[in-house]
C-alpha cells in the first residue's frame, strides 16, 4: 500500500493587544447583568 502523508498547514497570526481585556470585561457585563436579573426574579 502506498499512503502519502500530507502535513498540515497551520495559519498562525499574532496576538492583538486589547482583546483579551475587551473578551473579560464583556464576560464580566454580561455575568453581571444575568446576576441582577435573577436576583430581582428572586426578591
């Protein structure tokens, strides 16, 4: 049998600055907002 083997190509980039920040604090808004949500639901 003959198989070839292909390597796969990787797209590699880098890191922009800011995103990371921007990604935790939408995180945290939105964990926030559904935390107040449930607690008027409650009380």
């Amino acid at each position: 049998m003959n198989e070839s083997h292909e390597e796969k190509m990787e797209l590699g980039h880098e890191p922009v600055p800011g995103y990371r920040t921007a990604f935790f604090i939408a995180i945290t808004v939105g964990s926030l907002y559904l935390a107040i949500i449930l607690l008027n639901t409650l009380f």
